[in-house]
C-alpha cells in the first residue's frame, strides 16, 4: 500500500488519538484532500516546468554565436538537465515509499525528509544558478547591439552587469523559497502534526 493511501482518518479525527488509531488511520484510504497526493502532485510539477523551459535553454545555446554567452547557456542548461534528473529520483522515491501499521513513522519521517531535502537543493542550486542566469540573459539582451568585446571592455556594462547579478540573487532566492512555501508549506505541516502525534504516543 503507498503512502497516498493512508490520510481518511488523519484528516477526520478531532479528538487526541491514540498510536494505534493514528497507525490505523494512516492505512486506510482517504476520501480526498490527501495532503501527501497533493504534494506528490507538485513534485511532479517541478518535472513538467523543467522539461517545459529545457528546450528554450537549448535554443538560446544555439542561437547566440559569442563564446561567453554560449557558456553561460550551456551551464543553465546543464543544471536544468541536473535538475530533472533531481526531480524524477525524488519524485519517484515519494511515490515508492510503503506503509504499514507497524512503520508509519519511519515512513512519514523519510517522507518529509526527501520532500524537504528536495526544495534544499533546488533553494541551494539556484543560488548557483541566479548570477549566471542574470548574465546569460543581460548578454543575449546586450550583444543585439554590440560585439562582446566591445560590451567587456565597457566599465559602465560591467558595473550594471555586476549590479544586477548582486540585486537578482537574493531576489530571486527569496522570491524560490516563497514559492516552495506556498506550494509545499501547508501539507508538510500537515504531515509533521500527524507525526508529532506519532511520535508522542510512543
């Protein structure tokens, strides 16, 4: 039995329940509003958006003919490819994990702890990802009207180039952890009641 099979009566119970009808509840299948389906749903999200931009970078790597931009692109690229693949094995150890009576602790713990440590990598590579994305994109913008050398050899570029990269990062990161907590936050506190009730029954 997965784990999405295992919310009707987590989510129905209003007094304190016991261990075993916790365990009891988190075998039994849910009527909806399953909070781990939801959040299985958008890890799988994360893999359509990846795949939807990935051809765009590609494109952009092709398109531009400076050798600078080229790498920045073939980077983004690269990290979207790393990305993917980071996505599908966590999403597939999400939909893999099973539970029965005598384990649903250790297996909303190694739940949790995969979904979180997902977001972590995404929150950390992205501030990898950020400065380079905010070049790659200022070059391909830039080199419209002017040859590379001519834009690196310019301080005032370079100034604005590096100002944007110093601005966009922490944005950006903020505006990412936002959005995982939007997109997430909810549910896996839904999810870390029910354990902390596991947990003080045993």
């Amino acid at each position: 039995m997965k784990i999405e099979d295992t919310w009707k009566s987590l989510s129905e119970e209003e007094r304190p329940l016991s261990g075993e009808e916790i365990r009891a509840g988190l075998a039994a299948k849910p009527k909806g509003g399953d909070p781990v389906a939801k959040v299985n749903r958008r890890l799988a999200w994360k893999i359509f958006f990846t795949i939807l931009f990935l051809p765009f970078y590609i494109l952009a790597f092709f398109y531009v003919g400076d050798w600078l931009t080229k790498t920045l692109f073939a980077i983004i690229t690269l990290a979207h490819f790393m990305g993917l693949i980071l996505f599908v094995k966590r999403y597939r150890r999400a939909k893999s994990l099973q539970v029965g009576l005598a384990d649903s602790k250790t297996t909303l713990i190694q739940y949790i702890d995969n979904v979180k440590s997902t977001l972590r990598q995404e929150e950390l590579g992205g501030l990898i990802l950020y400065p380079i994305a905010a070049a790659g994109g200022f070059f391909l913008s830039l080199l419209q009207e002017m040859s590379l050398d001519v834009a690196l050899a310019d301080r005032r570029i370079m100034i604005t180039l590096a100002i944007l990269m110093v601005v966009m990062t922490p944005l950006a990161h903020w505006l990412a952890r936002w959005m995982n907590r939007k997109t997430f936050g909810r549910y896996l506190q839904d999810l870390e009641s029910r354990l902390a009730e596991l947990e003080r029954q045993d």
